[in-house]
C-alpha cells in the first residue's frame, strides 16, 4: 500500500511542475553551459522539499539540526543506538526455524517501541539530565538492520563537564 501512495505522489509531482516552480532550477541551460551531449540528457523532475525522502528534503533536515546545534552552541551527548537481532521482542514473536531476518517489519517494529522508549527516558525523564533538544536520524544497515544516530542538548548545568560525571 505505500508503494502505491508514494507511486501517486510521484505521479502528482511529474505532471505539476509547472505548479511547483520547476522551471526555476536550470538543469538544461546548466547542462548546454557545460558541453554535455544533449542527447544522454533525460526530462528533469524537480522533487519539492515536501517530498519526504527527496534530497531537498534531507537537505531541509540537516539544516534544521544545523540551526539547532548553531543555536545551543554544542551538541553534548552523541548516541547510537543498533537494532539487535536476538531482543527478547523479536526471538519471541518467531515461528519454529525461521531468523529475524525473514521478518524485517517485526524488527522495524520493536526497533520503533525501543527507540520511543530511550526518546522518553532521555526527554522525558531526564536520565542525563534536563534536555534542552533532541535531533536524531534512522539508517539502515547494509544487513537491512535500523540504527538511529540522536544528538542531545542539555540545560547549561546539567552538561557533562568532568571526566568524573561521565563514571
């Protein structure tokens, strides 16, 4: 089913560009200014920054994490967090003779509540002290396994100043 939303969004994209401005980007007189054979040059889409995925929008969300870390001044905690393959949620849920591997939504899944649930402890109930702000990013693994990268911003009395308050 979201293969085929996304395929209807694509395909409101493709023929609305004249809605969405594309004619502003100069992909064609950029490719004649720099003597690329016209013929290995395809139709241009223009993918808007709403198109979640698009390289406009990645680009929207690094400079929102940007501004963040500009304004706070520094990031104070870098964590990474990996999906696991044998958490006790996922060994569970598995039928006789079959791996996590052959249930990618169940691992997407549990990975999602554990990741809600150290955004809480963290946030929320403050385990490193009073946060300011959070950004994080979810990857994906070559092993198709997910993997989240959060940057934390704590309170000016609450930042890790000594290698004692990290013990």
């Amino acid at each position: 089913m979201w293969a085929a939303t996304d395929q209807n969004c694509l395909n409101y994209l493709r023929y609305h560009q004249s809605e969405i401005r594309a004619t502003l980007y100069q992909g064609l007189a950029d490719a004649i200014d720099n003597n690329i054979d016209l013929h290995d040059v395809g139709q241009c889409l223009i993918l808007p920054s709403s198109y979640t995925g698009g390289p406009r929008y990645m680009k929207q969300c690094l400079q929102d994490a940007l501004a963040l870390a500009r304004f706070h001044r520094k990031i104070d905690l870098f964590i990474t967090v990996t999906c696991n393959l044998n958490w006790p949620e996922i060994t569970r849920e598995l039928l006789l003779g079959q791996t996590a591997a052959d249930h990618p939504n169940l691992c997407a899944r549990v990975f999602n509540m554990k990741k809600q649930a150290i955004i809480e402890d963290i946030y929320k109930r403050g385990i490193f002290g009073r946060t300011v702000a959070y950004v994080y990013t979810i990857e994906f693994q070559k092993r198709g396994l997910p993997h989240m990268h959060i940057l934390i911003f704590l309170q000016p009395e609450d930042k890790i100043q000594t290698p004692k308050q990290v013990d």
